[in-house]
C-alpha cells in the first residue's frame, strides 16, 4: 500500500512519534528539501485517536454487541501538489472504518486559478490583500463550487486507498 507508493514515487515515508507534530510543517519541509513541485510530495504516519467500532459484552442481555468508542490507530497522511487544486493532504484512518479525508485549501486552488488566467494577485499567507480583477477573481471561485468532486478526487483516493471502491 502506502510504503509502496512512496517508494514508487521515491518519496519519503515518515513516521511521527508524536500526533502533535505539524504534519504540513514536515510535509512543506520535505517539499523544499526535495524540490517538489507536483505529485506526491511525502506519506506521514502517527498514532491518533479515531472513532472504532469495538465487540463488548452487554451483561444484561449477555450478547456481545458493536460499540462505536474512542480508540487509537495508525493515520496516513498523503500530502500532493495537485495541478489543479495545489497543497493538499487525504488522511487515512488504517482501522476500521477507515475514514478518509480530503484537506484542500480554497484560496491554494483559486491562487492557481488566478495564475491560469493571468490575473495579478497580492498573497500573504492563506488571504489575498490585494487581487487585480477582484470580479474575475470571484467568478473563479464560484466555479469551484460546481466541481466534479468524484471525477476530481478519485486519482488520488485511489492512489492512497486502492480498497476504497471495495469497502
């Protein structure tokens, strides 16, 4: 699976001991250190707690049943430089029911899209002080409201979950 991508990439796959650790802090410092400019950038792991099911008796009807509690589990996370929507990360719970989740930033994706159609843009941090054509600017993110998320995000799920169809 994922130890796989990341070799197949040649990208690094680190292990933080701590989930207190800026994930997108290491991941940006890989990126630089590597020179990364798009694709795969590195695979991230570290214990957090997740929400699982667990088998418990119940002593009143002597049944074991499904309980949905807090537990801890192995989380992935797979940061890109996507083309069209730029930094991002999918977040992979390794225990059951292995939630997915897709981190994507507006204003990184709109960036882009100003740059695509050659509108000058200020940018400090995740805001934009100054935009050029703020009418065309604001057209581009209305677009991103009528994305094909499915068609959009399904090369990268598969890439990071090849079971997500399955399960």
């Amino acid at each position: 699976g994922a130890v796989q991508l990341a070799q197949r990439h040649h990208r690094r796959w680190i292990y933080l001991p701590g989930s207190a650790t800026s994930k997108e802090a290491v991941a940006r410092q890989v990126a630089t250190e590597d020179q990364i400019s798009s694709g795969l950038v590195t695979i991230l792991s570290c214990v957090e707690p997740c929400r699982t099911w667990f088998v418990r008796g119940n002593r009143a009807t002597r049944q074991l049943e499904l309980k949905l509690h807090w537990g801890k589990c192995l989380h992935l996370y797979f940061y890109f430089l996507h083309a069209q929507l730029g930094w991002l990360h999918l977040r992979l719970q390794t225990w059951f029911p292995f939630l997915l989740q897709v981190c994507l930033n507006g204003r990184e994706w709109l960036a882009r899209q100003m740059d695509r159609a050659v509108i000058a843009y200020r940018r400090a941090d995740n805001s934009f002080p100054w935009v050029g054509d703020l009418p065309k600017a604001q057209r581009l993110l209305e677009e991103q409201w009528h994305t094909p998320w499915e068609e959009l995000l399904n090369p990268l799920v598969e890439q990071c979950h090849p079971l997500h169809r399955e399960i």
